[in-house]
C-alpha cells in the first residue's frame, strides 16, 4: 500500500515545521555553547542596518578607489578596538581583528572550525579555477600534497639559475645616476624567475634589450600584455571579494578576457610538458633531474585543465611574492640611503660564501647570516605584508579565544557562515606591539624586537602558510645582495615620499619605485 498523497499545502507546512525545529535546535546548542565558553558580543561598527552590509562594501570600494584600502581598515580598528564586528554582505556576520590568540585559533589550532572556499572560489574561478588557493576539505588536501615539494628547501637553493635571471635584471639598471622605475623591471624579474621554477623554462623577458618585447624564447609572448592582463584580474578579483556572488555585478569585458589570456599561456607550457614526455618516451630519453613542478602534475593526471589550474594557482602568488616585496624594499631603501650604506657595508665585509657556484646550502646559510639584510627584509614586510586583508569564513559553530565583551577580552561565539577577518596591514603597525614609531621604517627595531607569535605573520602561518615562503625570501636575498654590490649609492626620484597603496589581491606600491643608482 503506497504512501498517502498529501496536498501543497500539508507538504508546506511539514517544510515550515522541520525548519522551525531546525532553526530551535540550532539556537538551543549556539546558546549552550555560549554559555559553556562564557561568550560575549565584540563591539559593533556604526552602520546602517537597513543596507544589510551593503554601506561596508561600498567603503571598501571607495576606499580602494583612493588607493587607502588598507588604512581604511586600520582606522576603523583605532576607532572600534582590536576586535569588533559588522554585517557581512552575504548574511551573517564579520568579525574583524588583530588579536594574535584569534589568528592563531584561525589558522592552526582551530584550523578545521574556518575555511575560505564560500569565499575565495567565485571571484577567482574565472582567472585560475579551483586549486590550493581557493578550495577547502579534500580538494584542498589533494593539491597541497602535489605542490608542497616544489617548494620544500632542497629545492629552493638553485642559485646558479638564479644568478643569471638577477645578472640580467642588473643589466637594464643605469649606474649613471638616471631615472629608473623599478617595479616593471622586477615584474618581469618575478615573471622569468616563476616561470623558470614552476615549469622548467622561463620566458625570457629580461633577456631582450628593451623591456616588454617579445622574448627570442616565446616570439608569441608579450610580457608586458600578459603582466597588464594579470594585474586588471587582480584589481577585479579584489571588488567580486566584496560583493555578491552574482557575475552580472563583474560587467568587464577585459576581465574575462584577461582571465582567458593567463590561463591560455599556462596551457601552452602545459601541451609543451605533455609533449615532450611523449617524445622522450618514444626516444627512450632520460627527464629532467631537478623538480619541476608541471612536469609532477602531469605524472599524476592527464587531465590538462586540471593541471593548468593548480599551476596558476601557484604560479600567480609565486609570480608576485619577490616581486612585490624587492618594489617596497627599495622603495624604502631610496628614502632611507644610510640603511643602504649600512647594507653595503655589511655585504662587503661579510665571509659569508655568497657566490651562486658555492654550495648550494652555504648560500643559502650565508644569507640568513647577514643580520641586517634580514631585518631590512622584515621591516618591508611589516610595513607592507603583500596581502594586506585575509578572509575566512566559520564551516561550524566555534569560539574566538578573545575580543568580546566591553572590556575586549571575553571569548566570541561564531556561528557557521560568519566572517573571520584580519588586517596584517593594521597588526604590523600596532602600537603595542612595536612601539610609538611602529609606522616609521626602522630595520634596527629587529635588533632586540622578538614579537609574540602571530604578530608578525606577512606570509599567514599554520596548515595554509605560503609554501613559497622560503624561496621568495632567498630570491630577494640574493638579489638584494647583487644590486648592493653593484652600486654604491641610491636616491629617491619620486615626489611624492609617502607610499601609496594600489589594491589589487595583493598591494603594491601605486608610483613604483622610481630611483637612481651610482656605480
């Protein structure tokens, strides 16, 4: 005897009910749970409530616009206190703050509670489609143990081909005290270097006399097109974060075609791997010894979409990471030219062995060993951690260690669909932490400055740090080191002093690098 047939409206009252129960039973465990962790509310941001988060993205927008998203940020955390909350565009709420207990919650301990992919994969998907940087759970997992060994030590000290990527960026520096804007110079840097390392041949860009040609390697690749691409993709992803997840409000026509033009020129270095293995099999060829990250991928899958995807979702971060930071180190060094003789007299006096045909591992060790050079480093990446904002959303009910309350220090229920956000940018220039000068470049602060864990995190931390980390810091070393034995003195060509954010996925510095070196 079958089931009795019952009417609309029976079955919409059945769908009422069980989402009443559902709803009851999740307040029900949300305030135990608050009650067994002693929970209070951060403070609110003022807002009208009426716009359901809608004011907070059209100030981001804004704020982007004037180039000051970061400082925005950071003004509302003065304002607010180090923790407090917001309504979130997609529903729920945002909780914004620097407290280094609930970062390391965030990203460690409680690292299963918060993910990123209800997030990240929208406004992504188009230019580098689902991989490491945008999924969560298993997917996430599967692309992390293909690429975690690209990146592992072993593989990072090759610096005899480093040497001749920086040898030829040294070539295009005048060192008769002319004008030069550095920042395009180390895109294309940052270009040959990624490319060389992720897919086993780079693209040459340095290797032409004049900047952005087509390179003698690829007569079908324009450098400075494809950087352009890249960057407009970056400045897009950056607002489709902040707003609906519906693509009619990405109305960009340059955008998808942008999204296109990177992802056809990984796949051309993709078909030129699946090629090759397909000679070298029928000719009995021995394959490259050193790791290359494309060729890894195409052993485990013949899936070539699948493989273009995880390759741009590194290759994107890897392009950016050394070339982002060497902008804002000189950018600072220029302003600053007696911490560029204070370099250069470390360097030259060092012992360290330095040279690219040395060991591999003293190069390496040597780097680390030269103090300055490091602090240096990490007072650029302080003032400008290359991802300014980092986002992630509650997949469970869960508790923040800290932030609520009047006083700022009781725990935080969230709920599953919260936002979980903070601001490096604001966490590196706390004043509690680093001092009444914390806005001023000051590479001497590190001297004795041992900041608590989670203060100073440029590159995230826990099971989603950047796996680049080390390599990103050994190319800037090393190429650091070259520039400051190449030339004796820099100088600032820019008028305007002050650094100016250009928000993208990562921040750069709006008028580059413009300087000038003597030889």
């Amino acid at each position: 005897m079958g089931l009795p047939i019952l009417s609309v409206p029976v079955y919409l009252t059945l769908l009422i009910a069980c989402y009443s129960l559902w709803n009851l039973y999740q307040r029900i465990t949300r305030s135990y749970l608050e009650r067994q962790h002693a929970c209070s509310a951060p403070r609110s941001a003022d807002e009208r409530s009426y716009l359901f988060g809608f004011d907070h993205a059209i100030d981001f927008l804004v704020a982007a616009k004037q180039n000051r998203n970061n400082a925005s940020t950071r003004e509302k955390i003065i304002k607010y206190g180090n923790t407090f909350q917001m309504s979130a565009l997609r529903g729920g709420r945002k909780v914004i703050s620097i407290e280094p207990q609930n970062l390391k919650a965030v990203f460690a301990s409680d690292f299963p509670s918060w993910g990123l992919q209800q997030m990240r994969l929208f406004p992504f998907e188009p230019f580098i489609g689902p991989g490491i940087m945008v999924t969560d759970g298993d997917l996430w997992k599967v692309s992390r143990g293909l690429i975690q060994p690209a990146f592992a030590r072993a593989q990072i000290a090759d610096f005899s081909r480093l040497d001749g990527h920086v040898e030829r960026l040294l070539r295009k520096i005048p060192s008769d005290g002319s004008t030069i804007d550095l920042q395009p110079l180390f895109a294309l840097f940052g270009l040959d270097t990624s490319t060389d390392f992720l897919f086993g041949e780079s693209v040459g860009c340095l290797e032409e006399q004049e900047c952005g040609d087509k390179t003698p390697k690829r007569q079908d690749f324009d450098a400075q097109a494809f950087i352009s691409a890249c960057n407009h993709c970056q400045v897009v992803i950056g607002k489709r974060m902040q707003l609906p997840h519906w693509n009619v409000f990405t109305r960009d026509r340059n955008f998808w075609k942008s999204c296109q033009r990177a992802k056809q020129f990984v796949e051309s270095h993709v078909n030129r791997i699946y090629a090759q293995d397909h000679t070298q099999a029928e000719k009995g060829l021995s394959k490259p010894s050193r790791f290359i990250l494309a060729n890894e991928l195409a052993k485990e899958t013949t899936d070539r979409n699948l493989v273009r995807d995880q390759l741009l979702n590194v290759f994107m971060p890897a392009r950016d990471a050394s070339a982002v930071t060497l902008t804002n180190v000189f950018f600072q060094l220029a302003r600053h030219p007696a911490i560029w003789s204070k370099l250069r007299d470390e360097i030259l006096s060092s012992n360290a062995a330095l040279s690219a045909g040395k060991d591999p591992d003293g190069v390496f060790a040597g780097l680390k060993s030269l103090k300055y050079l490091q602090h240096v480093i990490q007072e650029t990446l302080r003032l400008h951690p290359p991802i300014g904002l980092v986002t992630r959303v509650a997949v469970r009910d869960t508790v923040l260690p800290i932030g609520g309350g009047k006083d700022g220090l009781q725990r935080i229920l969230m709920r599953k669909g919260d936002v979980f956000q903070v601001s490096y940018y604001a966490l590196h220039r706390s004043k509690e932490v680093y001092g009444e000068d914390a806005d001023d470049f000051r590479p001497e602060r590190w001297t004795q400055l041992r900041p608590p864990h989670w203060a100073f995190a440029p590159f995230s931390g826990g099971p989603r740090h950047c796996p680049g980390q080390q390599i990103a810091l050994a190319e800037i070393s090393y190429a650091m080191v070259k520039f400051l034995k190449a030339f004796k003195h820099i100088e600032n060509r820019d008028p305007v002093l002050a650094f100016v954010e250009n928000y993208k996925i990562t921040t750069d510095s709006a008028n580059g690098a413009k300087v000038a070196f003597t030889a």
